[in-house]
C-alpha cells in the first residue's frame, strides 16, 4: 500500500514538474521581440572652433518572456556603428563613442537585463532598465538611450494615482558599454553613490495631472519637483493646454558637488485648431545653476538648449502643424524660437543666446508602416562678447520599428 502510494505521488510530482516545464519553456517561445533601427547624421559647423559630424546606423533590440506566474524577464541589447564613414579629423558629435585619441568608436551594450513581477496593479522591476522619470531618464535623442540598474515599483492599486518608488544605483551613457555609479557618471570620480526616488502622480481632477516627486542623491543632492499639466478641448473644438513646474535643489549629505542652493520655475500655455498648435513659455533659475546630469523636464527646452543657468530669464514660442489636415498624413512640422538670457556683468554674468529650429517628420503607412524619416536644423546666435560663439547644427533621422 505504501509502495503504490508513493508510486502515486512520485507520478503526480512528475506531472507537476513536466507540466512547470512546459510553462517555462512556453514562457520564452512565446515571448516579444521588438526593435527600432535607426541611422542618424548629426553635423555642427561653428565659426573658429573644429566641426563635429557623426554618421552612424544601429539601434535597439528587445526581447520579454511571456509572463509566468506574475513574472516575466527582459532584455535589450544597443548598438552604434560608424560603418568606416567618419571623418576622424571632424569632433564626435556623440553618435559614437570618442576614442582615447578622439576618433569615432564602435560601441554594443547590454542596455536592460530585469526582472519583472506584477500583481494587485502593481510591478516591480529589479535589473538593468530603462526608465522615464522627470529627471532620471533615458534622454533618447541620439542613436541609442541612457537606462540605469536599480529597483522600481510602480504601483495603480489606488484609482487615479500612481505611486513610483525607486532605488538606482548605477547608469549607462547613451554611446558606453559601462554602468556607473550614479555620482561617477555626474562626473564625480572617486564617489559610488546611488539615488533614491519617490514619486506620485495624480489624474483624478477633470482636465488635469499633477505630479510631486523627490530625488534624494545621496551626499549629492536633493530635487524636489512640481509639475502640472492641463489640457481642455472646448465646444468649438479649439483645445487649450497649460503647464506650470517648479523645481527645488539643494545640497545633501556630505556635499560631494559641493554647496547647491537653486530653483527652477517655468509655465506654458498653449492653443490648438485645424492642425495648428502654438505655445508660448517663459522660466526663470536661481542663483545657481541647475545640476541635471541624469535626463530632464525642463518645460523651455529647445533642441540643443535647455533654461538652466544662474540667474537667467528664458522664453520659448513653438507654432507645429499637422500635415494630416490637408490630405497628407504622417508629415508634421514644427518652429521653435528661444531666447535666453543672463546677466551681462557681474559674478554670474554669462553670455546671452537665441536658438531657432526647424524640423520636419514624417511617418510613412501601409506597406512602409513603421519606417520614419526627420530632419532638424539649429541655428544658435550667441553673444560673442561674453565668450560666445554662433554655429549651427543639422540634424537628420531614419528609423524603422518592428
């Protein structure tokens, strides 16, 4: 009888195991791949100084397991190659990595290797990832992004409100194969510290997101942030939107970026109709500059420059334009115009500039679905009075997704 018993369980155990094997198994066969190719040629021509120009074709690769249990696993792998069409006498532009002698470099990473649970309306990824927080981010605007080693959970088990909570301790550049510490990769040699993020973000009011957040870079410093972001379409079908953030930073711990004390604060406001949208924003930063080594959300942010030195006053004005209103969809349009200014003398005096931009995108469909083209083009006027110098930077994007 106990032989036939535990003949029995013996059967039913095995079963179990085949049957947890084949889970597993189906858990990888049946998981996604996902890719965006991309070529890119970015060029800056300045007055005196040498060019920069980068011409490279690469991108990323995903792949997650179908979820098991409540857990999946991911990973992604980046990629730049110059494909020997570089001109080496020319700067890198940052397409590529710079080589010790300053020539352009190759470059393949392991961006994202996690671990990923999910229950109750809630996830908790542990590894490498990508991640897009207001300023911790993957700053996609080159060949490949930034993403950083950590944990994160995110949590919607309460309606209407997101709970992000966070500890990163290492991150990677968008052209290095390497992860470094939080404070190493803000240029901070001989420190191995991490950051730790808390975050809420609330949709429960009609026509409105708010969001608080606190970053805690230990001995480093400490960000605590504000936004809100309004958006209203009236009977007319005109829609208004509206933005306000405010940003707090100051120094923690054992100062290893020595005594901070600044602010930033910006608000937008804009109109849309028949495919046209305008805004008009303005910021304004303390008396220090703004410390952002790992992403950003600065509301006046043009292509190239962002509002973020001592003392200065900023505006920014973007008329864009759908394309799509007149029988071709998928090209849009866009012109941006920026002004920034600091003070002429003084201890923080620094030179003033204006940045137009053009830029141009179109998505093409059907048989082309998911290939992409765009072209941008910079032209930044500074006052050379104060040390500046006037250059222009074109920039030019292929991309396909699958």
């Amino acid at each position: 009888m106990f032989f036939k018993i535990s003949v029995l369980i013996l059967v039913l155990f095995s079963s179990s195991l085949t049957h947890a094997a084949e889970s597993i198994k189906t858990a990888f066969t049946e998981g996604t791949v996902n890719a965006q190719i991309r070529a890119l040629y970015f060029s800056r021509n300045y007055d005196s100084r040498t060019d920069r120009e980068d011409f490279a074709v690469g991108g990323m690769f995903y792949y997650k397991t179908k979820n098991f249990k409540g857990f999946s696993l991911g990973t992604a792998f980046y990629t730049g190659q110059g494909m020997g069409l570089n001109d080496d006498h020319r700067d890198v532009y940052g397409l590529l990595k710079s080589s010790p002698n300053g020539d352009h470099e190759n470059y393949t990473a392991l961006g994202e290797a996690y671990l990923q649970a999910e229950f109750l309306d809630t996830s908790i990824k542990a590894g490498r990832q990508e991640l897009e927080t207001p300023w911790i981010n993957g700053d996609d605007n080159r060949l490949t992004p930034q993403s950083v080693q950590g944990y994160v959970i995110r949590s919607r088990a309460i309606k209407d409100l997101e709970i992000f909570a966070g500890h990163i301790t290492r991150m990677k550049g968008k052209t290095s194969s390497d992860f470094l510490s939080m404070t190493q990769f803000a240029g901070i040699p001989d420190a191995k510290k991490s950051v730790s993020v808390g975050g809420f973000t609330y949709n429960g009011l009609t026509d409105l997101k708010l969001q608080i957040w606190d970053y805690l870079a230990h001995d480093f410093f400490n960000n605590i942030y504000f936004r809100a972001d309004y958006e209203k379409t009236l009977n007319s079908g005109l829609e208004v939107t509206g933005a306000f953030q405010y940003l707090n930073q100051d120094d923690s711990g054992s100062r290893l970026g020595g005594i901070m004390d600044t602010y930033a604060g910006a608000a937008e406001a804009g109109i849309s109709a028949s495919g046209f949208k305008f805004t008009a924003g303005y910021a304004v930063i303390g008396d220090q500059d703004v410390t952002y080594p790992w992403g950003h959300d600065f509301i006046v942010s043009a292509m190239i420059n962002d509002s973020s030195r001592a003392d200065e006053d900023a505006f920014m004005l973007t008329l864009s334009y759908d394309f799509g209103k007149i029988g071709l969809p998928g090209l849009k349009g866009k012109i941006v115009h920026a002004d920034f200014d600091t003070p002429d003398n003084g201890s923080l005096a620094s030179y003033d500039y204006t940045e137009t931009d053009f830029d141009l995108k179109y998505k093409f469909s059907k048989n082309l679905k998911g290939l992409g083209v765009r072209v941008r083009c910079g032209i930044i006027n500074q006052d050379e009075n104060l040390g500046g110098e006037d250059y222009l930077d074109f920039r030019f994007y292929a991309t396909y997704e699958f």
